[in-house]
C-alpha cells in the first residue's frame, strides 16, 4: 500500500484552523470554558494547529 502525502490545506484553511485553535485556546484561558471540557478545547486547538502547521 502506498500512501500519498501530498498537501490538501490551501493557505485559507490554515489561517482558518490557525484562528479556531486562538479562539479555543482564548476561551479557556478567560475561563469562559472551564472542567473537563476545557481539557478538550485545548487538545482541539492543539490538533488546529498541528494540522495547520504541516498542511496535512
């Protein structure tokens, strides 16, 4: 099996997923988001950002 790890991410897609990681990561830290899901937002913005980093 050949996998094909070619770019799928257009530059406004990174710069989307860029801007939902901020946001998530903007409200945990005003603690508008706060417990268990706040655990969750930050790994979601996390994955933004790794996704958004390598275009993936």
């Amino acid at each position: 099996m050949d996998l094909d790890w070619k770019r799928n991410l257009s530059n406004t897609d990174r710069m989307i997923r860029t801007a939902i990681g901020i946001m998530l990561l903007a409200l945990v830290l005003t603690k508008f988001i706060t417990g268990a899901w706040a655990v969750v937002a930050v790994i979601f913005a996390l994955s933004q950002f790794v996704e958004a980093y390598f275009a993936y």
